[in-house]
C-alpha cells in the first residue's frame, strides 16, 4: 500500500513567450547598463567584436544564474497570490 503525500499547490505554468521576453529584458537591460557604467572607459577602447564579447561574457552568467531566478521566483509568488 502506498501512502499519497500531500501536494502542495499547483506550480504555475511556464511563463509565456510574451512574459519570457519581459522578464528577459528586465534582466539584460540593466546588467548590460550597468556594465557599461562601470566598464565603459575601458571597453570603449575596444574592438567592437572583442567589447561584444567581453560584455555577453560578463553579461549572460549574472543573467541566467542571478536575475532569471529570481524573476521566476517573483513571478510564482505574484502568480500563487493571485
């Protein structure tokens, strides 16, 4: 005999396209700014292949593993109150 556990709410769905590429530009934007701000002076003696590179280096880590959580998270909680 096996013993069902609990579930906890229901996970919200994915988010849509639509509020991937919001959540994506709340992300990129202010990182790529910011980077900017604090690198520009050095950057802006780069080649522009090299500048590109070097901020999507720095850029897509801060991105994928510190912002996009923490979105998501954000857009569960608002999701689960509603």
């Amino acid at each position: 005999m096996t013993k069902e556990q609990p579930t906890a709410s229901a996970a919200p769905n994915p988010p849509s396209k639509h509020q991937l590429a919001v959540m994506i530009w709340l992300s990129v934007f202010p990182t790529l700014a910011l980077i900017n701000v604090v690198l520009g002076d050095w950057l802006g003696t780069l080649p522009t292949l090299v500048r590109t590179f070097v901020l999507a280096t720095i850029a897509v880590p801060i991105v994928i593993y510190g912002l996009m959580p923490q979105l998501h998270r954000l857009r569960r909680r608002a999701l689960s109150r509603a």
